[in-house]
C-alpha cells in the first residue's frame, strides 16, 4: 500500500485514454483522490459514468476516441498536463491497438504539449512472442519511447480486484460445478491488487522528473500456481471442489480446437501466455522502488467470496 501526497497532482489535466475498462475505472478514483481533473476518453466513455458521483463539479469528463483515429486523439489531450495509455485487448488488430496504435498515441500527446506520459503495458511483453498479444506489446513500448522522451512504462502482472474478471469468473465457475478442469495448473501467476497498482501509476505521474523513462514491473506480493488460486476460492467459499490438473499437451489441444468459439474457456493465444507465467522479472523497479508495499489477495479472498457461498454469511463452515 502507498503513502504518498494526495494532492501531489492537484489541479492538474490528466487524460485517460482507455480510461472506461477496469483498470481505467479503478486508477481514475486514485487520480481523483490526488487531486486530478480527468478526462476520461474510449470508444465506450458511458462505461465509467459510475465515476461521475466521486469527483468534484468539474473534476471530470468524459470523451470518445478511438486510437485507431488519430485526429479522435487531438481534442482529448488538448490542454492535458498529463496523459495514461490503458488500451489493450486480446482479439483484434493489436497492431493498430497496443503495438503501432501505442506510438501514435504518445506522439498525439508530444504534440498537444503533454509533459507525463506513463504507458501501460504487461507483464510478458516480448517483441519476439510468437503470440500476437506479447508482440504487440513489446512494439507498443517501443513505439511509445521512440515518440515521448521520458515516458514511463508499467508492466502489472494479472490484476485482481472486487469487479475483475479474471478471479470473479473462477469465483463463480466454482460456486457451480463440483468438478472443474484446470489448465496449465502449474503455470505460475502474481497476482495484483487492482488499486495497488492504479496507486503506483499515481506515484509516476506525480513525479515524472524522478519516474519518467522508466519501466516498471507490479507484481503482488505471492506467487502462487493456477490450481492454488482455484483451492484458494475453494476454500474461501467453504466449497469441496474437484480439480482436474489437465495436462499441458491437453490444454493446449483444447484451447487450439475450441478456442475460436464464442464463451471458449480459453484460447490458444491465452494458454501460450498462461503457460509462460505471469511474474516479474526481477530486472526491473517495481513497488519497492515506489515506496510500496502490495497488498496479498488473501486480504480480500474471504470477504469477497462471501457472496458465493452456500447460504451466504449464514453458511456451514464447510458446504457443497
């Protein structure tokens, strides 16, 4: 958790662009908290009017862009004092999206006079994956530091978080079935708690003369395999769940055969990164170098599986 200077970006413009998704959703509290005028800019703003209630009259706006179209860039970073990239995805054309997209949204903001740029990235970026998600990431850091000087890269790990859809989709998969597959069951993860690392995107914008021209990589502070995640709900639940360890050679069969259909468990570009794993590289600052210190899932895990249980807060210790 970080202590920092709440009004450390008081008064000043931050744009947010790709600011509607999860992650955008949760740094733009922490950026309000801080003192932030925000705009709030994606292809679907009216998906963080949510936030309009938590800031003050005027402290922030919404806008449409699109990456893809360059001059929807001009009109949301006009005035801006400081600019965060969240737009990523995993289907579609990454290219324009988060590999070559990246660089001409740091070049927009060089152009409209920005002086903090913080790019987010992810752990596992590798210009030289030959998953198109690990590729277009690693060309978007590039992109991003060939056209702002001084911008800062952030590589979170899996972030979790009340509202994810990452440990709220296993959460509700077992709260339903009593048996369930497990793929890549060793593949190891660090997961991060979502205001933890909006918190330290905080920190870097907030003091670009320090931070700026840096990457830094937020993992938690745990490491843990896929299948103790999966126990982990289990037991936070007060469930008795089967987990089937499915084989690597399985998993991907599955993930390559089914993968391209809609609701698909996972998919072969999914699996590829799953199997790499999802950690820090230890090369690089992080929280520590933040004057932080993350805090563990299992802060929340049983508070948030509430909710799942049985009967909920009224259930046996242990249930089915």
């Amino acid at each position: 958790m970080a202590i920092s200077d709440s009004a450390s970006l008081s008064g000043k413009v931050v744009t947010l662009i790709g600011g509607s998704g999860f992650f955008g959703r949760h740094l733009a509290q922490e950026l309000l908290s801080r003192g932030a005028r925000l705009r709030v800019a994606s292809r679907n703003p009216e998906r963080a009017y949510s936030l309009k209630p938590l800031g003050n009259l005027g402290q922030i706006a919404f806008a449409r862009c699109d990456v893809t179209r360059p001059e929807t860039l001009r009109p949301i970073l006009a005035g801006a004092d400081a600019a965060v990239n969240l737009v990523g995805a995993f289907d579609g054309d990454l290219d324009a999206l988060q590999g070559e997209g990246a660089g001409k949204v740091a070049q927009a903001a060089v152009d409209a006079g920005v002086s903090a740029f913080v790019h987010v990235s992810a752990i596992g970026a590798d210009a030289a994956s030959h998953v198109d998600y690990a590729r277009t990431k690693a060309e978007g850091e590039e992109a991003v530091s060939a056209a702002f000087k001084g911008a800062s890269v952030v590589r979170p790990s899996l972030l979790f978080g009340p509202d994810d859809n990452f440990v709220q989709m296993f959460a509700r998969l077992i709260s339903l079935f009593p048996v369930l597959p497990v793929f890549g069951p060793e593949a190891k993860l660090q997961p991060v708690f979502v205001d933890d690392a909006a918190m330290a995107v905080g920190a870097v914008l907030a003091d670009p003369g320090k931070h700026g021209g840096k990457t830094f990589e937020l993992g938690g502070p745990e490491t843990i395999t896929m299948l103790e995640l999966n126990q982990r709900i289990a037991d936070a639940q007060h469930r008795q769940r089967l987990f089937v360890e499915l084989p690597d050679p399985v998993s991907s069969a599955i993930a390559t055969a089914t993968g391209w259909l809609p609701g698909a468990p996972i998919t072969a570009d999914q699996f590829a990164l799953l199997r790499a794993g999802n950690v820090v590289s230890g090369k690089k600052p992080g929280f520590k170098q933040l004057g932080m210190v993350p805090r563990p899932l299992g802060l929340f895990l049983d508070r948030w599986m509430v909710q799942f249980r049985k009967h909920g807060r009224f259930g046996a210790t242990q249930g089915a």
